[in-house]
C-alpha cells in the first residue's frame, strides 16, 4: 500500500481523484490538500471537503494552500468547472473542518513523520509543493517520488490539440504556476510526468454500456460522474474532461498502465508565447546536460485506465 498526498484543486477531475485515492485498497490517502488552480483555494477546499462527505471519508484531513503562484498573479482558467467548480453537481457544504495546518505545513509534516515513504501526487499547480521544498528543503530527500498531471511533452497529436493553458503549447498547471514548476522539477527529487500526451486522449471515453452502469448505480460518487460528464458533453466536450486527473492516481496504484520515458525537461518560465511550456531535449548530440531528467509518459492503457477507474467508482 502506497502513502500518498493529493495536491489538488478540485476541479471535477480532482475530485474524481479524491474518490479513486480514497478508494482504493492500493494507496492510503494521508491529506488532501487544495490550492489555487481550476478555482479559487477557498472554492477549491471546500470541493475536496465536500467530495470526501459524499464517500465517507471525513477521517481523511483537508489543508487549505496557496491561494496565488508564487511570484504571479492568478490567470482566468479557459475552461469552465461550472458555478460551483463541480461540473454542478452542487453537493452540501461540508461539515467537516480544514485541518489547523496550512497544505504547506501538513505536507512537510507528513513527509518528515514518513521518510521515503510518501509519494506526493501533484493534480494542480505545484505551487504548495514547491513552497514546501523552499521553507523545508530537507524534505527532498525524503519524498518516495511526485507523480503529476503536467507538461505538454509533444508525443503525440493529443498534446497539441489538447493543450489546457492559456498559451497554444502549454498545460494548465504548468501555465499557472511555472516558476513552482521549475523549482521541482529541478528539485532532484524523482518526478514522473503525465503530461496531456497520455493524460487528455479522446479514447478515454466512457461508452454506453459504462453511461448505463454508472446510471443504475446507487453510488453517490457515480451519480457524481454521470453529471460530470453530462456537463462537459453539453460544452461540447468528450468525457475525459471529467477523469484527466484521475491518471495520476491510476499510475499509482498500477504504473504498468503509462509507459514512460526518461526526458530532460525544461520549464518556460518567460512571458509570451511559450510561457509554461515544457521543453523536451530529445537530440543525439549537444543536449543541455544542466536540464533535470524526469520520467514522462509516452504512451497510456486507455481501456484499462477506464477500466480501473470505473470498478473504483462502482465498489
């Protein structure tokens, strides 16, 4: 069983990936914590308290992040949630309190109590882990590994067409916050990168046959996906709108389904055209040694993906 934090900004595929961590008999949930990113951290929170209320997980503690990158004002998202960040599912308010620390805190708390134990999966900005590693760098050398939905490597068609930030070659976590971005991914601490080469694939749609079982469901969290996906659909978007974050958790608990590749990455951190790009050097021959290698997926188990998350969502 794999220890885990979610950095998250829930964000209707952040909160389906609460439900996958919190579900899963491979990975034990420590926190969630929230941060600017989809929505504001005062929206953000409050929907990972919310989606924990909906599957009975109140025993699992929220901490409330930054509510701004580190060096930069917030940028509007292109992409809408909804009015409530929840593709409208509109739940109850939740009940149960953020805890007393602050994301930042919680997440150098946990890492110190766990030494090489604990895998930070990044869903959002990186602007909280980032600040972690600045207030407490020893905790680098004791984080097991990040997995993050982030980066726009080029691999493939979908990274292009998919692009999520604000600039045409970029992804949105990364858009948001590239400064926090540049900070881990430089931090030496192992990454594994799922950017939307693998994270934003039109074949990660659920059919019919998955449409009709969520519907006969009597899950509250299914209830919750069938929505999301009605939401997105009357956007005029495909269904992996709803679960793009929701890769990193399924990486976690079986890295099998992305094949990665070992990449020197950098991260554009200069106003204009290419701000938060990831720049990959995949030359022969005078590649930038001084650029960080970071494990990137390349190529995902879409079938067995939905595959996973669908017996997570319907247990």
């Amino acid at each position: 069983m794999r220890k885990i934090i979610l950095d998250c900004d829930p964000g209707m595929d952040d909160s389906m990936a609460i439900v996958m961590a919190a579900k899963s008999p491979e990975i034990e949930l420590m926190a969630v914590t929230t941060l600017n990113g989809n929505y504001p951290s005062e929206v953000t929170c409050v929907n990972a308290r919310k989606t924990l209320e909906l599957i009975g997980r109140t025993d699992i503690p929220v901490g409330k992040g930054l509510a701004k990158p580190l060096f930069r004002d917030v940028p509007k998202d292109p992409f809408t949630h909804g009015v409530d960040g929840q593709a409208e599912n509109f739940l109850p308010d939740p009940v149960m309190p953020l805890d007393s620390r602050d994301a930042v805190d919680m997440i150098i708390d946990i890492v110190k109590a766990n030494p090489g134990e604990v895998t930070l999966v990044s869903t959002g900005p990186m602007s909280n882990i980032a600040l972690a590693m600045m207030k407490a760098p020893e905790i680098k050398e004791m984080i097991q590994e990040i997995v993050a939905i982030s980066g726009m490597f080029g691999l493939n068609e979908y990274a292009f067409l998919n692009a999520t930030g604000d600039t045409p070659q970029s992804e949105w976590n990364v858009y948001v916050d590239p400064e926090a971005a540049d900070i881990v991914y430089n931090s030496g601490v192992k990454l594994t990168a799922l950017g939307l080469d693998v994270a934003t694939y039109f074949d990660v749609n659920l059919g019919e046959a998955d449409i009709q079982k969520l519907a006969e469901s009597d899950r509250k969290e299914a209830a919750f996906l069938l929505q999301a996906i009605r939401f997105v659909n009357s956007k005029g978007h495909a269904a992996y709108c709803t679960v793009i974050d929701c890769m990193a958790v399924a990486y976690v608990i079986d890295p099998t389904l992305v094949e990665t590749m070992e990449a020197r990455v950098g991260i554009e951190t200069k106003d204009g055209l290419t701000l938060g790009m990831t720049v990959i050097d995949r030359r022969h021959h005078y590649v930038w040694e001084q650029l960080p290698l970071v494990h990137v997926g390349r190529k995902a188990d879409c079938g067995r993906f939905l595959q996973l998350l669908m017996e997570l969502v319907l247990a």
